[in-house]
C-alpha cells in the first residue's frame, strides 16, 4: 500500500544564478561532510564530499544558503512527485 506523506510544498524561487545553497546529508564521524550543493535552483542538485574545514571553506567562499530541515523536506517531496507521479506518494 502506498505510504502518502503530508509536507509543506516547496516555496517557489525565481531562478538567480547568484545564489548558491547547501543541504547538508551527514557529518561523518570521520570528518567529512556529505552535502548537496546547487546554484540557482535547490532542487537541482550535485552531491559532494568535503573534509570540515574544506566545506566551511567552501560555503564561506560561495556565500551560500544553508536550506532548513523543513526546505529539505520539501523538495524531498517534490523528487517523489516526480519519481511516483503523485504529490506525496512514497511507494
């Protein structure tokens, strides 16, 4: 049976290459972070790996936009729009 998830829909942007935003996955124990890094549009993504004085160097040099918990969630959201055809549709 299909698992519908009820979450805030994702706050529309206008597309601005002068903005750059990170969503961070995990800080490792050993160091590094895993994140998601995007210009312009948070919901098109590459996914990077960084020591943690790299990646605090990276986003400082950027000047980016840390996305919230409740950002993240939404575009999640949206990714399962796209995969299922559904708003919310997990399987």
């Amino acid at each position: 049976m299909p698992l519908h998830l009820t979450l805030a829909e994702p706050v529309p942007r206008d597309f601005d290459v002068t903005r750059r935003y990170v969503r961070v996955r995990e800080r490792r124990d050993d160091g590094f972070v895993e994140f998601d890094f995007s210009i312009g549009d948070p919901g098109l993504s590459v996914e990077l790996v960084m020591s943690a004085p790299d990646y605090e160097s990276f986003c400082a040099t950027h000047h980016v936009f840390h996305l919230s918990d409740d950002e993240a969630e939404a575009l999640d959201l949206e990714q399962l729009k796209w995969r299922y055809g559904q708003p919310g549709l997990a399987e």
